[in-house]
C-alpha cells in the first residue's frame, strides 16, 4: 500500500484535477494506493470535494503545512508514503521512478519542478536557479516528497516548528538515514504565487524573515496569508 497525504487549505478549485492524476498514476503503475486530504481549516468545500473524488479526508485546525502533513502520515496505512500538495500534479513517470528508487533501497527524495501558466520573468529566473541547487544539496522542493514509512518515523516526521523550509528540514534528517534522490522525472505544480506577488513582494518577505525567522507565521504571508489570482486559494 502506498499514501498519496495532501495538506489543503481552500484547495476546492484545484483538488478535483491532482486528485485524478494521482489515481491515474497509481492506476498505471498498478500501484494500490490510498489518498488522505488533509483539510487544514478550510472554510471552502474542501473536504467535500475530496470525498467526492474518493479520498479520505482529516481535519485539522492549525494552519501550518508541517502540522497537516504529520496529521496524514499519522492517519495513513501505507509503508510508503507521498506527501503531495493540493496544487501539484504527478504523472505516471514520476510515481515510478520515485518506486523504483525506494525498492532500490532510497529512504525517500522528491523530484524537479515545473510551474504552470505563464510567469513572470524574476520567477522563470528563479526556478531555473533554484533546480539544479536543490538536485546539488539533494533537497527536496515541498510540493513533492516521498520516503519510506520506517525512515519518515525515524526521522520524526517533518518539524512542526517551522512554518516554512520544512521541506528542507525533513529532507536532511532523511538523508542522515540512507540515501535520498532527487528525480529527473519532474512534477507540475501552480505558478499562482509567482502571479500573485512581485518582486516588491518578494523583497518584504526577506525583511520580514530577518526579522521573525521561519518559526512564525508572520514572515510568511507568501504561503499562509496572500490569495492568488487565479484561485484565490492559500497554502
């Protein structure tokens, strides 16, 4: 058994789209597999439309992605896990490359990033930078992070006191645990934050981690607080 965990807030636009390529990943790779939404205090149709579409939803009210996450994997069956976000697409190729690593005996790892939609010119810069770096260190963007079900315990799950780079928390603490890949293979996610902030934006956000850090909500409007403009969704 494999779990697909899906931390959503306000996600009901775009969980119908990612939830159907999950199953039509696992159904090409013949893998049986369950999928958990985790419904972190929604105020939309959230768990709704996730039952509709067959997942099992858990509800929870603590607006942080490391918290939502931990309460899935906590509520799952499998020995692998995917921890997958409501905005992010996976195809076939990439669940499979991401199986065969673990049966090759990887502890976990995540894959490159593509973004949907047309961005703006700083955030194509970025994202071009940003990849071979994180393929370098073996840092797994958050949007998309598999790992055994034995290693995630051992490593303690992801850090519930940061509010972001949870992603980088976890995929150090799994590295110290065996070997932890980054796929070519790549997932699709939304480009709305890129969209919906400019670089101004992007500029108040480094000022305000300065000053508060990642263990407090109140640097990261970015992800918790800013709506987008093409769903008017949060993190």
């Amino acid at each position: 058994m494999t779990s697909f965990i899906v931390p959503a807030h306000n996600e009901e636009r775009l969980l119908p789209a990612m939830l159907r390529a999950i199953d039509a990943a696992a159904g090409a790779c013949g893998e049986p597999h369950e999928v958990i939404v985790v419904d972190d205090a929604s105020t939309d149709g959230t768990s709704d439309v996730a039952r509709k579409c067959g997942a099992k939803v858990v509800r929870v009210e603590r607006r942080q992605i490391a918290a939502a996450r931990n309460a899935g994997a906590r509520d799952s069956s499998g020995e692998r896990l995917f921890f997958v976000d409501a905005d992010t697409l996976v195809t076939p190729d990439v669940l499979r490359a991401a199986l065969r690593a673990m049966d090759s005996g990887a502890v976990g790892g995540g894959a490159t990033v593509g973004m949907d939609g047309r961005l703006p010119l700083y955030a194509r810069a970025m994202l071009a930078a940003s990849m071979p770096l994180f393929r370098l260190f073996r840092l797994a963007p958050g949007c998309f992070v598999f790992c055994t079900r034995k290693a995630f315990e051992a490593a303690g799950g992801f850090d519930e006191r940061y509010y972001a780079a949870e992603d980088i928390v976890i995929s150090r603490a799994l590295g110290r645990r065996g070997t932890f890949v980054i796929l070519r293979e790549h997932v699709v996610t939304s480009g709305r934050k890129a969209r919906a902030n400019n670089l101004f934006d992007l500029s108040r956000l480094l000022i305000r981690l300065l000053r508060y850090g990642l263990r407090s909500r109140k640097a990261l409007g970015f992800w918790y607080e800013k709506m987008t403009d093409d769903t008017k969704s949060r993190r």
